[in-house]
C-alpha cells in the first residue's frame, strides 16, 4: 500500500488514547485548595513535580504548555487524530511526605480536572487521582466521582507509595473502584522522588538516560509483583488494573519470573489458587508507551504475541518530550496483525476496560 492509503487508514481508525497527561500549573492548582495549602502552592517552593535531573539537555527540549480542554482538543484530537482521549492530572500525590498535603491535592487536582477539562468538552474523559497515604478518604473520593459520567477511571501513582499498593491496608481503595465498575490504573514516575525512593541502589546513577531507562519498570514491576502477592486479583476479582507508561516488553519476563517463584514458595502466596500468570493475563492490561524500539522490528511482533493482543492498550504519554504518536504503534500493528486485532488494541480493548460507550 502507499503512504497516502497508510495515512487514510491512520485517520480512518478509532483511536483511544489512555495515557494522557495535563501540566497543571501550581498556581493555577492553588485556586481548587484550601489554606495552608493554598499559600503553598503559591510559594516558591509550591511545585509537587520537581526534577533535579537534566530532563530538558539544557533546555534543547522545551516542555509544552498543556493544561485545559482546549489544549486536548487542538493537540490531541486534532493533531494527534485521538477520538476518544483519557486524560489524568499526574499530579505525584504518593511520595509527598505530608499526609494533609497529598489529601488536600488529590482533591485539588481532580476539581481542577473536572472544572477545567471535563466539564467543557463531553467527549473527554478522565482518571480520578487518589493519594494512597489515606485509603479510606481515597475510598471516598472514588465513591464520589464515581456518578460523575467522564470519570471512568482511578489513577495511583506508584513511585514513592509505601508499602507496596498490593498491601491489604490499600483494599478499601481496591473495593471502591470494583463497586463503582471503575478500573484501577497506575503510573510511574521518575525524577526528583526517585532519586530517594525504591531502590535505593539508584542513587548511583549519574545521568536521565539511567534514570528514565529504569524509573517506570523498577516502581511498575514491584507494584505488580506486590498485587500478584498479596492476592489482590483474588481478592476483587472483577476489579480490572492497567499499567501505564512502562512499556510491554518487560511483562512475559515479569510473569514467568512471578511463575517460577509461586511454583516454589506457594505457601507465600496463600491467596492464590492458580499461576500469577494467568491473574495477570485475566486482570491486567499494559499501555503501549513507551513501545521501545528493537534492533530488529519483527521482535516487537513477538513482545505483542507473548502479551497477547487481549492485554495491550494504546497511550501516547502525550505531552512529554518522548511521547508515542499512534502511527508508531499503527505501524507494527498494521505490517503484523490483522485489521480486527489492530482494532483491538485502538479500540477495543480500552473501550471494554473503561466502559466508554462511542
């Protein structure tokens, strides 16, 4: 086929984006808090997304102002050919240290994502941010927007969460989101909190090439490995989890690996009744980005066969520097699989799992 018929099925396809992040500016975040908070936030030192890391190469790389409806709707959706996107605010709740603070934020961020994103445009969708600190308030947040039509999801960020979300103590959290037919996503982060976060090894690193190769599978594989664990798919089991911006091709290993040690220490795992493999492939999905470019390209097809078409869902991480336009994936998609399998993956798939009716 030609570039022309390339760009039309592009266009032609419907594309739903579940990784899309705002940039909300502090001061603006400021307006949907109370005080102390308020005044925080307004101060010098008010920021929750500090990066001590070179992430900008001296300023080579220029950070995109993204922040309203607007801007989904002009980047996003038209640029960007997104039908149906799924925003979150990335607001890094988990590892502030101040237990009122992370509280006050997360429902900060979320009046701001409804007041500024969803109630302006009924074709945005988006994730309710909760601050694990407190999972009973959690709990209750999720209750809450959950009557709220565009919300269609639960975001968790699991840098800096301590312990580990599959600890039992997180289950009233787990609980809300299954009652309200809401699936739980988690992201990762890297930057300033890592630095002094799980594993503490990493502090040895010296450079953002390091720190960005690593920071979202560290957090992301001990938050699955600590769900698989502690039963947390046993436990709710019709609670669907998506792990975001960490790419696929560390999954098949993490599932065997996770196999391989059930197999020998059961009794560690009480609550589990099957392989965590199989727990993962029923409950869990993996976003695309980043999709991680292979020497040989034939081997992504194999990183999707071993995940399984069922399993994958496609994000853009849009607006970071190191965003995945969807013709990145397409691409693979379109010179391995079939048409209804690329649908799937666009479509499909992510549709099921946030119960978004188009």
């Amino acid at each position: 086929m030609g570039t022309s018929s390339y760009q039309d099925e592009i266009e032609s396809a419907t594309i739903v984006d579940t990784d899309i992040h705002l940039r909300v500016p502090t001061e603006e975040l400021a307006k949907y808090v109370d005080e102390p908070h308020k005044g925080y936030l307004k101060g010098p030192f008010g920021s929750t997304n500090d990066i001590i890391w070179d992430v900008t190469m001296g300023e080579k790389i220029q950070h995109k102002k993204f922040e309203t409806a607007e801007d989904v709707e002009r980047d996003v959706m038209g640029e960007l050919n997104v039908d149906v996107p799924i925003v979150n605010t990335f607001g890094k709740l988990s590892y502030l240290p101040q237990t009122d603070r992370a509280v006050e934020l997360m429902h900060g961020y979320n009046r701001y994502l409804l007041d500024r994103v969803l109630d302006r445009n009924d074709d945005i969708y988006g994730l309710a941010e909760i601050a694990p600190q407190k999972p009973d308030l959690a709990a209750e947040l999720i209750d809450d927007l959950a009557n709220e039509n565009q919300i269609v999801g639960v975001f968790a960020l699991t840098t800096g969460a301590y312990p580990p979300l599959g600890d039992e103590r997180y289950d009233i959290m787990y609980k809300a989101a299954e009652d309200n037919n809401l699936p739980f996503a988690f992201h990762a982060s890297a930057g300033s909190a890592f630095k002094h976060e799980f594993p503490r090894q990493h502090q040895g690193f010296e450079t953002w090439l390091e720190m960005h190769s690593m920071a979202h599978f560290w957090s992301q594989s001990m938050t699955l490995t600590s769900l698989i664990r502690n039963g947390t798919p046993v436990k709710f089991p019709d609670l669907d989890f998506v792990i975001l911006e960490s790419g696929l091709g560390w999954v098949p290993y993490m599932m065997y690996r996770l196999n391989k040690e059930y197999s020998m220490r059961r009794s560690e795992a009480p609550l589990l009744e099957r392989s965590p493999e199989s727990y993962i492939r029923d409950s869990f999905y993996f976003s695309s980005q980043p999709l991680g470019e292979p020497d040989n390209p034939q081997q992504m097809r194999q990183i999707i066969e071993l995940l399984g078409i069922d399993s994958i869902l496609f994000s853009s991480d849009y607006p970071h520097y190191d965003f995945d336009h969807p013709s990145a994936l397409y691409a693979h998609l379109r010179n391995h699989f079939e048409e209804e399998e690329r649908a799937q993956i666009l479509t499909d798939n992510p549709l099921s799992v946030y119960g978004i009716n188009i």
